[in-house]
C-alpha cells in the first residue's frame, strides 16, 4: 500500500483524530467494515505491534497491524472515501444544488 493511501487509511480509523487508533478505535472501524474480533484478539494484535508500549497504534505501527489484518481475513475491502470526498463528489454533478444527485444531474 503506498504512504498516501496507508495515511488516509489510518485517519479513517483514528476516529477522534489524536494520531493514535486505541483498541476502542479499532473494533469500532472494523465492525463498521463487518469484521468483528474478539477483544482480547484485538488487545494482541495491538499489543503484537505496539512499539513504544503505549497500548494505541501510531501511523508508523499502523502499516504492520494492517498487513496483519488483511492477512488474518483475506482480501478486506477498506473504502477510504471519507464524507468530504463524497461531499466533493455529489457537488460537482449536483447542477441544481439540491445536495441531492438524479438523472437531470448526469444529463444537464
């Protein structure tokens, strides 16, 4: 995964935006993805990787936690488009700035 893409990723799990993805972060995400583990799995695969001993995963660890993931399920789907970028998206066709995207939109 390139830098860029990991980074995008890892802000999409950091949900409070601290730098750091807690345990807490991590269940929420993934359950959100439809993968649900274990809390005591979640707590060894963080402890797994958790260089400074600080119980949470920083963009630096983040890359090795989610090899492991991806290796432990298979190929994950993560969709990284956050709400801004659907935002972004829906703006540039929505013609007639009702924020809502229909067929006169695609068409105008």
């Amino acid at each position: 995964m390139q830098p860029t893409e990991l980074k995008r990723v890892f802000q999409m799990f950091d949900r409070n935006g601290d730098g750091l993805i807690s345990k807490e972060e991590l269940s929420h995400s993934l359950e959100n993805l439809g993968i649900f583990i274990p809390d005591q799995e979640l707590f060894n695969m963080i402890n797994k990787i958790d260089v400074d001993g600080d119980g949470c995963v920083d963009i630096d660890e983040f890359g090795e936690l989610y090899q492991s993931i991806m290796d432990e399920f298979g190929e994950l789907y993560l969709s990284i488009m956050d709400e801004r970028d659907c935002t972004r998206m829906i703006t540039k066709v929505d013609v007639d700035g009702d924020g809502m995207v229909n067929y006169k939109n695609f068409k105008g």
